[in-house]
C-alpha cells in the first residue's frame, strides 16, 4: 500500500460529494412526462374544437354554448376528489388511468359518430363525462413532477410544462381545424383521442420516486377524511395557505379581462379579429419566452418576492391594455403581460411543489387546479355584464387591482415572501 493512501476505514467514512443534478431538459424521464403531457395538451385543444363543432351544427348557438359550459360542471365539483385519489393511489396510476379513459371514450365517440347523427343530448353527455374525467387527470397529472426529477429541478420542469402548453394552443386549434375539414367532428375526435393513446405508453415508462406512507399523511380513513385532513394541512401551512390565496385572488382579477374582456375591448375598438389574433399570439409569445428562459435558467432566487413583484407588475400591465392607443401598442402589452404571467404562473407551480409534503401534493394540486380552471372562470359573465353597464377602461382597472391585490398579498405573508426555489 502506498504511504499516502487512506486506510480503508477513513474511505468508508470520508463524505460522498453529491451527483450534479442531470438538467430537466436533459433528463429522459421528464421528457418522456413533458412529451406525455403535451400529446394530452393537444389533445384536449382538438376534442374542445370538435365538440364545438359539433354543437354548433347540431343546434342553436345558445343550446352549443350549453354544451362547452356543461363539461365545467363535474371538472369543478369533482376536482378535490380528484387530488384525494391522486394521494391515494398515487398520481402515476391515476393519470394513466384517466388518460386511459379519456382514448378510449373519446375514441368510442368518434366511432358512434360513423352511424349515428349527433344529437345535443349526446354531445352534453360526452362534455360531462369528459370533465368528470378531467377532474381526476388534471390533479395528478399536476402532482407528479416531484416524483420524477429533483427538488431542484422543479422551476424547470415548471418552465417545460409552461412551453408545452403553449405548443399545444398554437398548434392544437389548426389540426383540429384540419381534422374537421377533412372528415368533420368525427375525424377530430378520432385525432384527439389518438393523442390521448400516444401519452400512454410515455406514461407507463416514467420512473417514479417511492409512494409516500399513507398513514403518515392522514389517509387511513375514508375518502372525505382524506379531503379534509387535506384542507386543514393547506390551512395550518405558513406557506401553502397564503401562497394559493395569492393564487386565487391573482385568477380572479387576470381571467376576466384576458378572456372576454379582450374579445369586447377589440369589437369596441374595432380592431376586428386579426386585431384579436395578433394581441392573443403576442401574450402566447410573451408567455413562451419567460418558460423558456425558467427551463433554461432553472432556478429563480427569492422566488417569492419575485413572484409578487411580477404578479403586481403584471396586473399594471392588464390595466394598460384597455388604454392603449393602437393595436401595435396592445400588441406590445399583450407580450409584457405575457411575459409577467407565465413567470408569475411557473414560479406559483414550483413554490407549491415544493413546499408541499409528498403525500398530500395530489391534494394541494387540486385545490391550486380547482382555483384556475374551476372558480375563476365564474367571473367571465361578471366581466361582460360590467363592461356593458361601464365600459372597458373600467372594468379593465378594477380586474387589475384584483389582480394587484394578489401581488400585495405575496408581499404581506413573510412566508410567501421567503420562499425559496431548492438549489
């Protein structure tokens, strides 16, 4: 033995110096998760689309709108259901299952549709089945990021799902566009349900970190005791609490004018539909820059102090939008707000992730899911009632201190004004 070499006790003892973290974007099994997730992201684009076709060919536009709201109804009553079982039975078995579903019924649809005429109570039937569905996938499909990479690895990953979405609304409208013009709805459900069919086996091939014991978070009892020790967890937490009130006060301001508060501030305009279609790319842009720049970068410091200044910055931004001058100038917003909600948007899902045990992440993904996709829509015939008795400008300013308001709260919680991202 040489005389410098270490005895073979000291080599037992000495400390392991940590393997570097693989990146996110080279990571195998978060791209087999991030492809996954997007195949499903069209996916749904191409179902929506056709449903709303159709809908629209079968009866009036009152009854079609009918049809596209119905499906909003199990996703929101459902939704926290949905977590419980992602924590239940963990999110990988409860997204494959739900995806599983999704292709099979929807592809079920397209091949009645062969021999049948679609008549509105079958479309309806389809929109509440479809949501009961989504009210299980969107949870676990939200909480299995922890599960596959490392804590610091989350923005990141948060960053990828961020630019996926986006991929999926640029290109999900025009390929079911197509699918319709070459075979009608029934060639765009076949389309959507083939995307839900591609997810599954990227899916099925994801590594998954060891399921948390159940008994240590509360889910030994029923179902409703699940749920609620889940609430009381997000309640009693210095970090959650806040942080999803900051969410959903954010929502409630942002939803309303980015949505049908932009289709009426153009027709007051008359800045036409290309006007629409130019304002509406230029906030996808925006939002796809900042989650591309997060995935590269991959880790923000002070992320929550970053978050409420870009939340705030952001609700400024929705305000200008109603008073800009020029449909270049709503253009130039439309990339600033943008570029402030996606940041905001990926830094929200990365600080929950974080901060959330394990086994209660399928929970704290639901009530974050039920926030946005259930709750903060219900403003949406606010927002057009308030612009028809006041106008845009003001309508726009009061959604935007909601909006601002969510950032000052993230400035007002210590905690959330902490967070940090892992390193």
């Amino acid at each position: 033995m040489s005389e410098t070499a270490l005895p073979v006790s000291a080599l037992a003892s000495a400390p392991v110096a940590p393997a570097p973290q693989r990146p996110a974007h080279r990571d195998g099994n978060v791209l087999r998760w991030l492809s996954a997730y997007t195949a499903s992201m069209v996916g749904d684009s191409v179902y929506y689309l056709a449903l709303s076709w159709a809908a629209t060919r079968t009866g009036s536009p009152t009854q079609a709108g009918l049809v596209l709201a119905v499906g909003a109804v199990p996703r929101a009553v459902l939704m926290l259901g949905g977590g419980v079982l992602a924590d239940r039975f963990g999110p990988r078995r409860v997204v494959i299952g739900s995806d599983a579903a999704r292709c099979l019924f929807i592809l079920g649809m397209a091949a009645a549709l062969l021999f049948t005429t679609p008549t509105l109570w079958l479309l309806a039937t389809v929109a509440l089945v479809f949501g009961a569905v989504d009210a299980l996938f969107l949870p676990a499909v939200g909480a299995l990021p922890p599960r596959i990479t490392t804590p610091g690895q989350l923005a990141r990953v948060q960053g990828l799902r961020g630019l996926a979405a986006r991929v999926a609304n640029v290109t999900g409208a025009p390929l079911g566009g197509l699918a319709v013009a070459l075979g009608g709805s029934v060639t765009a459900f076949a389309v959507a349900g083939a995307l839900f069919a591609v997810s599954l086996p990227l899916l099925l091939a994801l590594r998954i970190a060891p399921e948390p014991a159940r008994e240590a978070a509360g889910q030994a009892g029923t179902a409703w005791s699940e749920l609620v020790d889940g609430l009381r967890y997000i309640r009693r937490h210095r970090v959650l609490a806040p942080l999803l009130l900051v969410v959903a006060v954010g929502e409630l301001g942002f939803v309303g004018p980015l949505n049908i508060g932009l289709t009426l501030l153009v027709q007051e305009r008359g800045w036409g539909a290309d006007g629409m279609g130019w304002i509406v790319a230029a906030f996808g842009a925006g939002a796809g820059a900042s989650s591309l720049a997060l995935a590269v970068k991959g880790r923000v410091p002070r992320a929550g102090l970053v978050q409420a200044i870009v939340l705030s910055a952001g609700s400024a931004a929705v305000a200008a939008l109603a008073f800009a001058p020029s449909i270049g100038a709503a253009v130039v917003v439309g990339v600033l707000i943008g570029l402030l909600a996606g940041l905001s948007g990926a830094l929200n899902g990365a600080l929950l992730q974080t901060a959330s045990d394990p086994a209660y992440l399928g929970r704290v993904t639901s009530v974050a899911t039920l926030f946005m996709l259930g709750i903060a829509p219900l403003c949406y015939p606010l927002t057009g009632a308030a612009v028809s008795l006041w106008g845009t400008g003001p309508v726009f300013v009061v959604s935007a201190a909601v909006c601002g308001t969510g950032g000052l709260l993230g400035f007002a919680f210590p905690a959330v004004r902490r967070a940090e991202l892992p390193d």
